[in-house]
C-alpha cells in the first residue's frame, strides 16, 4: 500500500508537464510555435516526450506500475478476508470485564436459556456466532467494511483498466461547423483529431451531421441587474445520417445533452460566428468565398479570426485579413472598436491586411490568427496601416490592384467534439462500485460481541457477561453491548 501511495504521488507530479507546456495533441500549432521559439530546449523536451506527457513511454510506465502495485496489494487482502470470513469467531475471554465495553446482569433462567437467547440476539444483528463451550458464545460481525474496503481498491484497479481500454481503442475529434455546412466523420474532415494507438481511422463510422440552425438566446432585460446579455440557451438543430444512403433524422444537440451517433458522440462545447466573405482579385474571380469562424474573447462575443487567401496560383501574393468581428458593434474611445451585445444586432467586421506568405515554413497554424514572420501589412494611400470596417453587405476595393472583399453575412457555426469512449461504462461502474465500497468502508464497524454465563449463588438464576471489542474506534461500542444484554434479559427473563 505504501508503494501504491508512492506511485500515485509520482503519478500526480509527472502529470504536471502537461500543465505546463502545450501538449501536441491538444493544440499542435501552439506546440510548434513553443519549439521554434526555443530552438535549444524545445527539441530536447519534445525527444522526452513533454509535448505529449500522457502518451509518453515513462508516464505509462508509472501507470503500470501503480495498477500492478494495487493489484500486489489488493488480492493477497481478498484471500486473507475470504479466508476470515470463514473462520469461526475467536474463543470469548474468561473475564469479559476487562474489556472496554461490557455490561453484566443476574436473570431468572438457566445458562442454557441464556445461551439460546444471546444466539438468537446477535444472529438477529447479523453477526456470525460460534459456541467453542457450554457457558459462552462468541460472534463476530462487520465483515462488510473489509468487503467495502477491497470493493474500494478493486474498483480503482478497474477503473484504471477502464481508463487504459478507452485510451487504446477510443478517439476525440473537434470541428467547427457553420449553419448550412454538413459534416462527414472522416478523419480529414476534423479540425483536431486525437485517436488512441489502437484505433484504425479508416473505420470511423460513416455518418454525417448537418447544422441546419443555432439557437442562442441571451438575456435582454436591461432591468435585470448584472443579467444583461447572459446565455440563456444553446440549441443547435441538426439533421443526421448514420450511413450514406440511410435515411436522415433529426435532432438536437444541447449543452449537457449530447446527440448519439454511433460509435460517437457529439457535444456541443461552443459556438459563434462566422461571417461570410467574398474576396476577389483585379479581374473579378472570386478567390475566397467561405464561412469563416471567428473566436470569441469576452461574453459580448467580441471575436478574433483571420482570412486567408492563398491566391490563384498564377502569383506568388498571397493575402490576409486579421482583426474583430463585432455582433454589436461600437467605438470605444478608450478600447476603440468593441461589442456591446453578444447577438448580431449591429454586425461589423474590423480588419487590418497583409501580403506574403501565409504558410511560412508549413508550420501548423491556428486558424484564427496569421503568423506575420513572412508578412507585411498593406498600408493605405496615407501611409498608414489599412483599417477595413464592413457591415453585411458592404464592398470594399483594396488598394494597390489587389483586388476586393465583400462581406456577405452573418452565420453561426456549432463547435462540436464527437468522442467515442469504449471504456465508459466499465469506468462509470467502477466509480460507483468505488463509491459504495468508500462509503461501506466508513459507515460500517467490525465488531466482535461475546457472552459469558455463570450460574448465580440463588438456585435457578445465572449471571450473564456481555463484553463487546471493536477493531477501529468506535464509540458506540458500549452501546451496542447495552443493547444485546438487553435483549438476552428480555428473552431469557430476569
């Protein structure tokens, strides 16, 4: 057991590089910007597995270790409690007097009356009772909080096997889907993909999940102190597929209430929005023309993105457009350009322009910032930095023949990740097993109750010894003997 302690503490803190440094299957634009920016210890700490701590070779080795440790400790305890439990229960001490607890009475029966009532008492109390001879009774109950105890530790082991299956065999994907736009589970098709090293993506099941509309309701009642603009709901009305050809369905997906499909699961974990831009060149062909998601900052959704146009292949230029969606828009003097109300009562898009190369080096990116390292900003005729302000509908012509960019609309999008996680009933029936096990462990006291008779001086009564011994602490001890020489007494007669 102390091993076990050990190694859940060494699990505990080699958990911590994963708090600290970006983890590559959480965020691999993040992580790859980490390492260019420290060339020195970035490749050193990426060889060691940092950047990937719960799936690296010496975590799972500690997560090994600590499930063989419990396993050492757990079925040699099983063994000896099947064993104890059943074993008779001891001899009763001659004189019960010395225990902590005990109690004594003189009643009108004879030891044999005493003894049949003082079984009939403690079996009554659910305790295993042995005579060893003809003036005590010994018994002994509480067996279950061991049993709780071992459920406890067993549980644990399964849930960690539990943990292990679903890690191998499950997977976790994330994607953003704009209003309109239909979503196919394919491995390209996901924005973040993250599957477990026994997972085959060529047999993800086949269905598909289109967004036909998001309802978001916030709080509009400005008499509602401190309530103004809060979420009040978040519903995304989709229709599924669960094969292709099969027949379409549709549902609902909700915080809290995801949608089953398949060998998946789909939660709705966020949403925002996406504004639809056109971007053409000189000549009029559109090169852009997409839904793009823009992040959400603040709760009046303030959000940030970028658009990036990678040209036509016929040059080299390539463009793009970073700065603010706002919902509802205004101008700050102190803040500038900001949002008022998280929905789309005054939709504004804010942008600044770069040229260059947009995929320096072909380092993973975020999709909602531009890496500048090989970009510079297009100023305007004055020499400043260009500020573009769109409302839908609206065209603007960019200076320097690069041609223009409308913005068309507003949508939503619904950020949804779908899971599958075999493992997830064997660990939820872990947990609760685990649970119960605890609280039995706790709740319940081991006890041994014994008896002891000897007839009295007047013919025809006995005296009755009733001493009782806890294994742990326990205050109702006393009690308890009270009570069963009670009942003995009562029985038996006085």
């Amino acid at each position: 057991m102390r091993t076990a302690l050990l190694l859940l503490l060494l699990l505990a803190v080699a958990a911590l590089p994963g708090s600290v440094w970006p983890q590559r299957s959480i965020d691999a634009a993040r992580t790859a910007d980490y390492i260019a920016q420290h060339p020195t210890a970035g490749p050193i700490l990426d060889r060691l597995g940092f950047f990937e701590v719960y799936a690296s070779p010496w975590f799972a080795a500690i997560y090994l270790l600590l499930l063989v440790s419990l396993l050492g400790c757990v079925l040699p305890r099983s063994v000896q409690h099947w064993k104890a439990m059943r074993a008779r229960p001891p001899r009763a001490p001659r004189r019960l007097e010395r225990l902590s607890a005990h109690a004594s009475e003189e009643v009108d029966a004879t030891p044999e009356q005493v003894l049949e009532a003082a079984r009939d008492a403690l079996r009554r109390r659910r305790m295993r009772v042995h005579s060893h001879d003809d003036s005590s009774v010994s018994s002994e109950g509480g067996y279950a909080r061991e049993t709780g105890n071992l459920v406890f530790h067993i549980g644990l082991v399964v849930l960690i096997v539990g943990f292990a299956y679903g890690h191998l065999f499950g997977w976790k994907g994330d994607v953003i889907v704009p209003v309109g736009q239909t979503f196919a589970n394919t491995l390209t098709r996901y924005d973040t993909f993250s599957p477990g090293p026994l997972v085959d993506t060529e047999e993800l099941d086949p269905f598909t999940i289109r967004v036909d509309r998001l309802d978001a309701r916030f709080e509009e009642n400005v008499q509602a102190k401190g309530q103004l603009g809060m979420p009040r709901d978040f519903t995304a009305h989709v229709t599924t597929t669960a094969s292709p050809g099969a027949p379409e369905k549709s549902g609902t997906i909700k915080v809290n209430h995801p949608l089953e499909m398949g060998k998946g699961t789909a939660f709705l974990l966020g949403n925002g929005y996406a504004p639809t831009v056109t971007v053409k060149d000189a000549k009029g062909t559109v090169l852009y023309r997409e839904a793009t998601p823009f992040l959400a900052q603040d709760n009046n959704y303030k959000s940030v993105g970028a658009i990036k146009v990678p040209g036509d292949g016929s040059s080299t230029r390539q463009l793009g457009f970073s700065g603010f969606f706002l919902p509802t828009a205004t101008v700050d003097e102190a803040t500038g350009p900001t949002s008022i109300f998280p929905d789309a009562k005054n939709p504004v898009l804010v942008l600044t322009l770069f040229e260059g190369d947009l995929f320096p080096e072909g380092r993973p990116q975020s999709v909602y910032t531009l890496d500048t390292a090989k970009l510079t900003q297009v100023k305007d005729a004055k020499g400043e930095p260009l500020r573009i302000w769109l409302e839908p509908g609206q065209t603007l012509q960019l200076p320097g023949g690069r041609g223009s960019i409308t913005f068309d609309r507003v949508d939503r999008f619904a950020g949804l990740s779908i899971r599958d996680d075999p493992g997830k009933w064997v660990t939820l029936g872990a947990s609760l097993a685990s649970l119960l096990g605890l609280v039995g462990s706790v709740v319940i006291n081991r006890r041994r109750v014994f008896v002891r008779v000897t007839p009295a001086i007047d013919a025809g009564r006995t005296v009755v010894t009733v001493g009782g011994l806890a294994k742990d602490d326990d205050a109702s001890m006393p009690e308890v003997v009270t009570e069963v020489l009670a009942q003995i007494t009562q029985k038996a007669g006085r």
